[in-house]
C-alpha cells in the first residue's frame, strides 16, 4: 500500500466514525474493500502507533482484530515480526484503556497460532515483565492476555502452571482493583487447567486464602465489585474436587457467614456468600457435616430469612433482600444433606420463632419449614401434627399479612410434598383456608387459592364433596369480583381442580362454572386476556372429565367458534391455550370435529411457522459507535478468532411464542390420531416444518404448561407416521 493509498485510508477511518449516515456508510463501503487486501495490516498497525486520535486507533485495532488471522499467513516473515514489536510496544505506551485493551485482543489472537508453533518465543517473558511493571495498565493488561491464553491455548499453557499460579498470586494481592479484578479471571482460566495432580491441587488450594483475604480487603475499602467476583470464583473452586477445598473449608465457611450476616454491606454482596453455601450444600454435603459445620449454615440461613424487608423495597426490585435470597438457599441443603442434619436445626428455629412478638421471626418460621418440606418430607411428616396448630393459628388470626400469606405458602408445600398425611387432616385445614379466601390481602389470597387448589388436586372419592358448596361459593366470587387479576386466574385454575376431584358430585355446579367462564371469554381488553386464556384452558380440562364433556357439548360449536375469533386478539398465551383447548375438543368430537379442522390447522401452522428468537452480538466493551464501524465495515470473520476479542453470538428466546409453538404441535398430532382420514391433505405441508423442528436446539423452559413440553414437537413426526402415512405407501412401491 503506497503513501497516497495509505492517506486515503486514514481520511476513510476517520470519515467512518462521523455521525453522518451517508458518509459514514461510503467509509465502510470502502473499509470493507480494502480490508480483503492483506497489505491493510501495516497500514493499520501504523495508524494504531502513530495516529494522535485515540478513536482512529481503537478503529484500526479492532478492524486488525477482525482480519489479522485470515491475512496472517500471506505476510512475510518481517512483516509479522514488525506486527509482534509494533503491537507489544503499543501495549507499553498506549495512554487509552479501550484501545489498549483492543491491542490485547489483537496479540491473543495472533498468539493463538503462533505461540504453539514456536513463532513468539518472546511472549510470554514480555507478559512476565509487565506483571511486575510499576504501572497499573501494564499489569492489568499483562493478566488479561494471560487469561486469553489459558483459555485459546491450554496445551501450552499448562506446561507453566507452577509459575502462573505465581503470577496470579502477586496479582490477586496487587493494590490497584483493576489488577486484582484481572487477577482473579485469570485464576479463573487457570482452574480449567488444573490437571489430576497433587502439586496442582495444592496450588490451587494455595489460592483460596489470598481470594479471602482480597475479598476482606475490598469489603473494608468499598471496593464490593470486586468482592462480588472474588466470590464467583471462589463459588468455581468448591465446585472442583473435595481434594482442593477441604482442608480449606472451615475457614471459608466462617468467611461466608460473616459476609452473610454483614448487614453494612449491600444486599446483592451478602447474598454472594449465601449462594457459596448453598453450592456447598450440594457439592459438598458430606463434608459440611463431617466438620459439623451444616449447623451453622442452616441457623444462619434462618436468621437471614427473618431479616426485615428494606422499606424501600418493591416486587419489581432486581436485588432480593436477605428473607427472599435465604430460603432457596435452605432448600437446596434440604435436597441434597440428609434430613436427619437439616430438620433437627430447622425445627428447633420453628419452636423458637413461631411464638415471637416479631412478625419477621414468625415469618421466616414458616417459611423454613415450609422450603425444607419437599427434601426432608419423611422426617417433615412425622412432624405434622406437631407443626399444623401454629400454621393454622397464623393463617386465620395473625396480625401481619406477610405472616398469614406465608402461612398459605407453608399449607401449599406440606399439600404438594407431605402426603398423605396432610390430605387426611383436611378437616383441620380446609375450613381454614375457606374462611381465608376473604383476606383483605390480596397476596394472602393468591397462597390461599394456590392451596385450596393442590389440596383440592389429591382429595379423592367423596372427601371434597362435603366442602364443593362453600367453596364453590367463594370461588365463584372471588373469579367475579377478585382484587387483582393474578387472584382471578387462580380462582378460575382453583375451581376446576374441585371439579375434576368432584367427578359426578359436581354436576350441580357445572352451569354455574360454565357460566363465568363464558363470562370471561367475551373479554377483549388487552391487559385482562390472560383471564380469557386462562377461561379457554379451563374449558380444555373440563372437557376432560364426564360431567364437564356432557355439559359442554351442547355448547361446544359456539364455544370453537369464540375460541378461533380469540386469535386475533394477538395474545401468546391465549393462542397456547387455545391451541391446548382444540386438542381437548379433538379428543372428545373425533370425527364431528371435521367442520373446524381446517380452522384450527390454519391456526397451528400459523404458529409453528412464527420466528421464535432472535440471534444478536454482544457488543465489546467500546465505543458502540466504533464496534458498529467495524462491524459494518468488515462483517464477521469466517474464522473463529472472534471469540478471543468480545463479540459473542447470544440467542434471545421468546419463552412464550415457544410455549405456543409446543401446543400447536401438541394440536396437530391429536388432529393427526383423532381424525386420520381427514387430515391427509396436511401430512405434506407438516412434513418439512417438524423435520426442522425435530432437531430443535433449545428445549421448553417451562415444563408445568398444559402442554407436555417442547418433546411433543420431536414426537410429532411419529403421530403423524401413526395416523396418516401407511395411506400413502402401497404394497408395489416398498422396496422389501
């Protein structure tokens, strides 16, 4: 590239990061030629060390880093060489920390091949060098490429494990918070490393105090950013062998819970530690009660669970406060520490708390034993009559609402986890709750109605008879006139749990429920359509039962023709549960299903054939406006260098258009099994789209839908072989 082309260049890197959108789009136009040439590296490694504009050279570095790999081999020995000096030099003396760190990005690429060829034999002496550097950028940026390293060549890296640890050691006690913080990514890198050997062991386990002792140092300084990731790693190395952390475990259990019950610091640095313990509780449950040290854990969880809320505190709040992080923490040990360690702690908390005049204590009382119910259920049921009184007591008569909602909570988990046992004291829980539904609280009536409804799921026979009038009555009255939305959808989800545990019994109240739900189905604003999606899935479950199917069927043509017209009222979940109720309708009209199976298969493949994500880059921690050149300019790389730099490829997914999707597909192998004979004009058109789907990337996240997850769209292929395609073989045309 001669001077008056390498003159054009520079004005055009420039012109790329102006505001203009014309200008700027004929520079990337330009860029992106010239960028084929592989003479655009020494122009490039000139203007990232001479240009006076710190934007220029943060351009040029990431352009570099983009195409140095795929131009790398075309340039000359010399040329290279000149690269390896122009670019080490530019991490010594340049002044701006984005540009250097987009130099870094460009010697971690480059070191990627040439390290292990043997063609940068100085590099990693010059990294050494720089880690004992005077000035806080170089050794920051020294740690940082060591890190790149340890990740892109491990092979070569590991041959210097004794001296990388070394190095992260002084790093990880370094003054400037930058270096500590690059420090402990390294040792991050470093524990993918770590071999099967004692002396690795050891090093690693060498580290864990000087990570404590930078977490204590910052905690004392302010410096919680730091701390927070000093914890992720520390969380990294429980995770590995019990070799490495159990001479060590002690002392970082006692460090978790001082950090933990440091009500000075902020919340999201003290819930850190929690989840440290709770990753202990499940990685290494033998050990913590080896060294009797699940004790400590378990009472100091229940004390976080009683910690007053913040005032400022909303539900909407990101962070969690100590009551709302310490439970999950406490059921994780439940699962996964044998009961006998867990129950004995946690009950003697209930005995002392439950009784107290402060509501916060009587709260986390209930809520201890409520989390612990699903690992410990054995033991949990012996104790059940013991503990029911105080629940009940809370439920219907204390003054706290927080208190009375927990209690609601409590009965749901002793519903879901301690039966039979609490399923046969239903005459001492029942009534309670009934009386319950007309809390002023609305929260208390969301937990209420969310028990009625499991308690409701696993009573048999006759045992719900006796309670289907009143509480048919207050449910009825709650889908009408409920606080909040939330509550009517739980009302609606409640009520037909009692009729399907009803069976015939609750023929009597069938026209009544049929009546509000059709109440519901004529609503059309916005912000209320989940109650109609809700209605519509009620719909679908009470076909399911006899008394449900007989009362229907007059109605049910009606009732198909609203469902349809729901569809354009543009909701993802009522589309999915429509979708849900057409499979239902399928099962029970078989063949008389005809007249709407074009309807409904038009609505299934409209679904199935809807974008579900959407693929997107991270941007590098730079300017957007340069990254935006760049990408422009030059595109994506072909190679997979990108990943040494910062542009990652993520995958945003819309959960509920896939939910949606799983139903439609749900629908249409029911429609394939129900109505064989007529659904053979669709086998070609359903062929193509579940051969994409059957090779789905992502499984649905959400498995307790109505829909039996993302699998059915994977089984969908076999419903349709079942139902339709031995039609369309003849005896003559199969190869034997």
């Amino acid at each position: 590239m001669d001077a008056q082309q390498k003159a054009e260049l520079s004005v055009t890197l420039a012109q790329a990061l102006v505001t203009d959108n014309e200008v700027r789009q004929q520079a990337e136009e330009k860029i992106k030629i010239a960028a084929k040439n592989p003479a655009i590296v020494p122009a490039l490694l000139e203007f990232l060390h001479s240009s006076p504009e710190p934007p220029v050279r943060h351009l040029a570095a990431l352009i570099l880093r983009k195409r140095i790999t795929q131009h790398w081999m075309k340039l000359g020995r010399e040329v290279q060489d000149q690269a390896k000096a122009v670019l080490l030099d530019n991490i010594v003396k340049e002044t701006t920390g984005t540009v250097r760190r987009a130099v870094s990005d460009v010697v971690g690429v480059i070191a990627k091949h040439a390290v292990p060829a043997g063609e940068w034999p100085g590099l990693l002496e010059f990294l050494h060098q720089c880690t004992q550097s005077s000035q806080e950028e170089h050794r920051e940026v020294a740690l940082v490429l060591f890190c790149s390293l340890a990740e892109n060549i491990p092979d070569v890296l590991s041959g210097h494990f004794t001296t990388l640890q070394g190095i992260f050691l002084r790093g990880l006690g370094d003054s400037a918070p930058s270096v500590r913080r690059a420090a402990l990514n390294s040792v991050m890198a470093l524990l993918e490393l770590t071999g099967n050997s004692e002396e690795e062991y050891k090093l690693v386990r060498d580290l864990v105090h000087p990570i404590v002792q930078v977490t204590r140092a910052c905690l004392e300084t302010g410096d919680e950013e730091t701390a927070i990731k000093a914890f992720e790693m520390l969380n990294e190395i429980v995770e590995g062998p019990s070799k490495i952390i159990n001479p060590v475990l002690p002392n970082l259990v006692q460090f978790c819970l001082e950090v933990a019950g440091n009500t000075t610091l902020d919340l999201n640095t003290r819930q850190m530690p929690v989840e440290l313990l709770g990753q202990l509780g499940v990685s290494k449950p033998k050990q913590l009660v080896r060294m009797k040290l699940i004790g400590p854990v378990i009472t100091a969880m229940c004390m976080l669970s009683a910690e007053p809320r913040p005032e400022d505190f909303g539900d909407d709040d990101f962070q969690l406060p100590a009551c709302k992080f310490a439970p999950p923490i406490l059921d994780m040990i439940g699962q996964h520490v044998a009961a006998k360690h867990v129950t004995g702690t946690v009950l003697q908390f209930y005995q002392n708390a439950i009784g107290s005049s402060n509501f916060n204590e009587r709260r986390a009382a209930l809520s201890s034993v409520a989390v612990v119910a699903e690992g410990c259920a054995e033991m949990m049921r012996k104790v059940l009559k013991e503990l029911l009184p105080g629940v009940m007591s809370c439920l219907t008569s204390d003054a706290s609402e927080e208190v009375r909602a927990m209690s609601a909570f409590t009965l749901s988990q002793f519903a879901m986890f301690l039966q039979p046992e609490i399923v046969n004291m239903h005459a001492a829980v029942l009534p309670g709750l009934f009386n319950s539904l007309r809390d002023p609280a609305a929260d208390v009536q969301e937990k209420v109605l969310e028990a009625v409804e499991i308690f409701c799921d696993h009573l048999e026979g006759d045992a719900v008879v006796p309670y289907m009038a009143p509480l048919m009555e207050l449910l009825m009255h709650v889908v009408k006139v409920g606080a909040k939305k939330e509550i009517q959808l739980m009302a609606l989800v409640a009520t037909c749990s009692v009729a399907k545990s009803g069976g015939s019994s609750f023929a009597p109240y069938m026209p009544g429920l049929i009546s509000v739900l059709q109440m519901c189905m004529s609503i059309t604003q916005p912000e209320m359509l989940t109650i109609r999606a809700q209605a519509i899935d009620c719909f679908g479950l009470l076909l399911t039962t006899e008394s449900g199917a007989a009362a229907l069927q007059p109605s049910l043509p009606a009732l198909l023709q609203v469902a349809v017209e729901g569809f354009a009222l543009g909701h993802a979940g009522l589309r999915e549960f429509t979708h849900s109720f057409f499979g239902h309708a399928v099962e029970a009209m078989k063949d008389e299903f005809a007249p709407y199976l074009s309807h409904v298969m038009h609505l299934a493949l409209q679904t199935l054939q809807t974008d579900d994500g959407n693929i997107f880059e991270d941007s590098e921690q730079s300017n957007p406006d340069i990254v935006a050149a760049v990408r422009n300019a030059v595109g994506d790389s072909d190679d997979s260098d990108d990943e040494e730099g910062g542009n990652r490829n993520s995958v945003s997914i819309r959960t509920g258009i896939m939910d949606e999707k799983a139903a439609a597909t749900h629908l249409v192998g029911k429609c394939a099994e129900a109505c064989p004979t007529l659904f053979g004009p669709y086998v070609e058109t359903m062929f193509p789209i579940m051969k994409k789907m059957a090779g789905y990337f992502h499984e649905v996240p959400h498995p307790a839908t109505s829909v039996d997850s993302w699998h059915g769209m994977r089984r969908l292929v076999a419903e349709v072989l079942k139902a339709q395609f031995c039609q369309y073989l003849r005896p003559s045309s199969v190869n034997t």
